[in-house]
C-alpha cells in the first residue's frame, strides 16, 4: 500500500510525515520557529521565509528516516487552509510540484479537520459520532461530528479563541510566546482559588464562547498587583478557561445526546483542561497524542488517507486562508471507516 506525505505549513510550524493506513504514521518531523517570540506574536513575512528555508530538506530528512524512496509516495497532502496566505503558498506550491513530478494527486486539505480527526491517531480511537471541541491559537469552536466531513457547527467564540486569550494574558505577565505553555509554568506554582474570575457566558444559553471579558478582567487585577502575585493570577485565568470550556462541552453532549468528546488543537496539550474534563466527563474524553496536538505534517497526511478521492494532478496550486469547516463535503463510504491501525511512534 503506498505512503502518503503529509506537508503542514499555516502559521509557524513546518511539518513534514508519511503516513500509511495499514502502519500507521511511518515518520514525521516538525520545526517550530522561534524568531517570533520577539515579536509577542507570528509575524507572516518571517514564516513564509522560515518555510521555504526549512521544508525542503526536511523532506529528505524525512524520507530518509522513513527510508522510503520518493516513487514510494502515492499522494502528496498539504494544508490548503485556513492559515496565513504566504505560509501556506509556500507548502501547497512545495507539495504540487513535488505531486506534479511524481505523477501523483495533490490533495488540499482542511488545517482543523486535520487536527479534529487527529484522535484518531490514537490508541484506542473513539468510534463516530463525537463531539469536537477544537482550541488552538485561532479557533474555539464545538462541533457534531456524525462522519468524516459530516459537521455541524454548535458553537464559537465571538471574539478571542481561547490560544489568543493566552497570548494576549501571558504578555500581561510579561511571559514568553506561545503563551499557553508559558501560563501553564507559572500555573503550576500558583494558587488558582486567591482571586476571583468570570466564567463568560456560561450563565447564558447556547454554545458560544467569549474570552475577552476574561482577558480584560486578568489585564485591570494585573495592573493593581504586584509581580508576587503573577503566579496565582495564573493559576485563575487558567483555572477559569478550563472550567468555562468544561461548562459548554457538557452542555453540547447533553442537547445532542451524544456520549463522546474529543478535544483537539494546540490548547488542548493543557494538563489542568484535560483534568478538569476528565473530572467532569470521566472515560468520554478522547485526545490525540500530545505530540500531535500542536501543528503538524501527520495529521494532514492522515486526513489526505480520508480525502484521497479529492486529489488532483491538474497542478493548481489551492489555498483558502478563510476556510468554514462546515463547507467541506462528506467523504464516500468506504472512506469512513478508521484505518486498521493507529500506532504512532514518538515525534522525531
């Protein structure tokens, strides 16, 4: 059975693997960027540069690893959206000329549904229907998930996704980029009952979220505070996203009446929200590995297995940086069905 690359280049992560459905993910490889940090925030113009300087060789590295040659490539997926415009030219024009000299389709794929259907890479992997709550840097969204490319939107945040909420409370704290992480570090030593913070919008119906109330509210006790303090402020702003996330997640399975969550994105690597869910919903919640919660090639390849009927050799090079996951259409029968293994070796 042949491979498929996997090539993910929307913001600033360069991911590159080969996945094959009867192994698994083969090899895969992610370079994060780092010049960015100085900046508080993803600079466009830099990333675009960092993956033209990066992606190529780590292709070679990659098929070395894999010790695959090229003519053992079957199809090349890339991520066609949504992202940054220039990142993602750079991936979709790497991935169909390589497509186009190979004789192979080229397959756009979605960035979220990538990283929706990344749990089932895991072991064991949650059988359909779900509930997808996906949070990342860009997005807060609740999704019915009935099939593969059979959506429904239930919910999402008005204003700020919850990564961007993190950024944005990590720069109050004078604390590093990405801010997630960097919150969580500090969390860790902190006291998160001390001071008070809104839940927003729990007390309202419906499944959409809102952060930046939050944010303003940690920005005003951040400004009366004393450095000292940074760690329980943590601690709180931390403790009150993951209950608001909670709060909708047992909302949507409860209206849907569905018994299963899956929780995806780059957010979704925090260990106090993976408790608080598995506190709250215990053995409903579903994740991909940890290191595929980040942006990265194997997800994309795995979900260009599932698309592979939408492949083109026209060589068109596609990309949507605007792209609703709700307008992608279903997949044929016999896609649907998971692959008949899920391993996945560690990150390299």
């Amino acid at each position: 059975m042949q491979s498929i690359l996997g090539i993910e280049t929307s913001c600033d992560e360069t991911g590159v693997a080969v996945y094959r459905p009867d192994h698994g993910i083969v090899a895969e490889q992610v370079y994060t960027q780092a010049d960015h940090a100085a900046y508080g925030g993803v600079v466009p113009e830099l990333a675009s540069r960092d993956h033209v300087r990066k992606l190529p060789a780590m292709i070679r590295q990659l098929m070395n690893r894999a010790d695959l040659e090229m003519d053992e490539i079957g199809s090349v997926a890339y991520t066609a959206g949504p992202g940054l415009a220039g990142a993602l030219l750079v991936g979709a024009a790497t991935a169909v000329g390589l497509a186009s000299a190979l004789d192979v389709p080229a397959i756009a794929v979605h960035h979220m549904e990538g990283h929706l259907l990344s749990p089932l890479l895991a072991d064991p992997a949650p059988p359909l229907p779900f509930i997808a709550l996906l949070v990342s840097g860009g997005h807060t969204q609740l999704i019915e998930v009935n099939g593969i490319g059979r959506y429904r939107l239930l919910g999402e945040t008005l204003d700020d996704a919850a990564g961007e909420a993190f950024d944005k409370t990590a720069r109050l704290l004078d604390l590093g980029y990405p801010g997630g992480p960097e919150i969580a570090r500090l969390a860790a030593t902190g006291q998160a009952d001390r001071f008070e913070f809104p839940r927003p919008m729990v007390n309202r119906p419906g499944l959409d979220f809102s952060f930046s109330g939050l944010k303003t509210h940690t920005r005003q006790l951040v400004q009366r505070s004393q450095p000292e303090d940074f760690a329980d402020i943590a601690a709180g702003f931390e403790q009150a996203v993951a209950e608001t996330l909670v709060i909708k997640c047992k909302r949507a399975l409860e209206q849907t009446r569905l018994e299963r969550l899956i929780i995806a994105g780059g957010v979704s690597a925090n260990k106090r929200l993976r408790s608080a869910l598995e506190a709250a919903l215990p053995g409903q919640v579903f994740y991909p590995p940890l290191h595929l919660c980040t942006d990265n090639g194997a997800m994309i390849a795995h979900v260009g297995w599932y698309r592979r009927h939408e492949g083109k050799r026209d060589g068109l090079i596609e990309v949507k940086p605007r792209w609703p996951l709700d307008r992608l259409g279903p997949c044929p029968s016999d896609q649907q069905s998971a692959p008949t293994t899920t391993s996945t070796p560690p990150c390299t």
